[in-house]
C-alpha cells in the first residue's frame, strides 16, 4: 500500500478507503500484493489494443468475421481474450444500413477483456439516460454524423450479456497490415460513439 | 424493481462530458478502490449481483451526486457489514486513527 505524504488532509472517501484496506488486510481477507498485481493489469495491461486486434483480424478474414459474428465469446477467445466482465459477448457489426451503440443503462457493464476498464462518462448518468432514447443526440455530441436512412441499434449491456462493435473498414486501407489496421480502430468506435481513424489522418 | 439507477431514457440529466486522454484511475484512492473490489470479491465474500444491488440500495440524492467509485466504496462497506465480515465501529476506529496519523 502507498505510503506517500500528502499536502493536504486526506478526505473521507480516502479514510474510508484506508480504513477498509487496512482491515482487510489485518484479517488477511486480501493480499495486498494481488492488490497491486489487479491494479496493474487493469491500468497498464488490458485495454482497447485488445478490441482493436479482433476488429484488425475481422477486417481481414473474412471467415473470422463470420465466427466472430455469429459466436461472439469463442471468437474473441482465440485470440486469447476472455474472462472477467467478457464471459458472454456479442459482436455487432456497422453496415452501410446500420449504427451500432452500446450502453449500460442500470451501471456500467463493459467488455473488459477487449476494451479494458470503462470511461467515466460511459458510467454516468447523461449518456446512460440519453443512449436509449436518443442516440442520434448522443452521437452528435461525439461528433459523429450518421445519414437520416441509417438505422441504429441500441445495445443495453447487462450483468449476462457485452457487446462489442465492429466497425466498418475504413476506405484507403487496401494492402495494410493487421497491426497497421489495429492501429486505426479506436475505443469509441468499439463501443459505437466513434468512427475508426482513416488512414490519412 | 427499479430505483435511480434505471436511468434508460430519464431527460435532464445534462450534457455528456468525455474526458480527453482520460487516465484509468484519477484518484490513487480509486486504483485501490478497484483493486480492493476484484480482491475481495476472489475472497468469495459477496456476487457481483449483491454488489449492484447495494449500490442500487444507495440514497438517490447520493448516487447522482457521487462518483463510480464512491459507489463501490458505498457497496463493499455495506455488504462486509450486512455479513458481519467487519463491524460499522471497527471501521470508524481505524478510519479515526488513519486520520490521526496523517494529520
């Protein structure tokens, strides 16, 4: 546990974290080196350039595509992504017809494995209210314009069931390698907020 | 049953606000907060659904004005307790000497 000095009082959330570790650890009901491996994994080991490889290899398999689409879970665990908060996936995939979203309206349910931990203003009340209802608003608030005939699917995420968004391929992009189109797929596109960056910039 | 959590489609909640180059973590107390949660919950002291229940069981005025984290603090305090895994006065005495020691 971190024993840095602070320059101010700390707050009574922090006490209360404190105190809570502290105790645990007294009555050996954690280890806190496990602590410290949890908090390393998620801050610097899984993250969106998970998602980003399973987007890359559909884009350029096609029958991984289909596997992808159709067994969801299986797929992503070939490429050795699976398990806490990823136990059950669904890939659902943008078209020329169709826009994808995904949201937790009731908390904050998220693919882990693929994306890592979510962003705040996913967890929070504005998009988890407004992503149901109006998703149009919600997306050009990110920026994003889709045409008036495109349908949008709004994906409520739950304790049983995440969702991840393949995105369309953007155009330019013949001839790259798969890392190289990994590196255009951006989490927000995966969640469905964003478009992948094209390859001019 | 539904509560302030079930937040699909309520109006007013304001404008969404992402967080340009936003870390994992913005407090050290929220990195250990996680990673205090995923510990005790391998110690097989609570589900992940008594967890978001305990949440959903937050005051309504605190849950919207709270932070995620504050909302698993929130939880995990009130499930060790409701299972007598620690005692409310066990926590307040440590709480009280902590902020002792860093005063």
């Amino acid at each position: 546990m971190s024993n840095h000095r602070h320059n101010r009082p700390l707050t009574d959330v922090e006490l209360r974290v404190k105190a809570l570790e502290s105790l645990l650890t007294e009555k050996q009901l954690i280890d806190p080196a496990a602590v410290d491996e949890i908090i390393e994994t998620y801050e610097h080991k899984i993250g969106p350039r998970n998602g980003a490889r399973v987007v890359a290899r559909a884009w350029l398999d096609p029958d991984y595509r289909q596997r992808l689409l159709d067994h969801g879970t299986e797929a992503i665990a070939e490429l050795g992504l699976s398990g806490v908060q990823g136990e059950d996936m669904v890939v659902v995939e943008n078209t020329d017809q169709v826009h994808n979203l995904v949201v937790c309206t009731l908390c904050s349910c998220y693919p882990w494995p693929t994306l890592g931990l979510p962003p705040v203003w996913y967890k929070s009340a504005p998009y988890r209210s407004r992503a149901v209802s109006d998703p149009r608003g919600v997306l050009a608030e990110f920026g994003v314009e889709v045409p008036e005939s495109t349908e949008i699917r709004v994906w409520d995420s739950n304790a049983e069931l995440r969702y991840l968004v393949l995105p369309r391929r953007p155009a330019g992009t013949e001839g790259m390698s798969e890392d190289e189109l990994a590196g255009l797929v951006t989490r927000d596109s995966m969640i469905g907020v964003g478009l992948p960056r094209s390859p001019n910039g | 049953m539904n509560g302030i959590h079930d937040l699909g489609g309520m109006h007013g909640l304001g404008p969404i606000r992402p967080e340009p180059d936003e870390p994992v973590f913005h407090e050290d107390w929220e990195r250990r907060m996680f990673g205090l949660f995923i510990a005790a919950f391998g110690g097989g002291h609570f589900n992940v659904d008594e967890f978001r229940h305990a949440i959903e069981r937050m005051d309504p005025a605190h849950y919207l004005e709270s932070s995620y984290y504050e909302h698993w603090l929130s939880a995990i305090e009130t499930l060790l307790v409701e299972k007598g895994v620690l005692a409310q006065d066990e926590l307040a005495a440590r709480k009280a000497e902590l902020a002792k020691e860093a005063a």
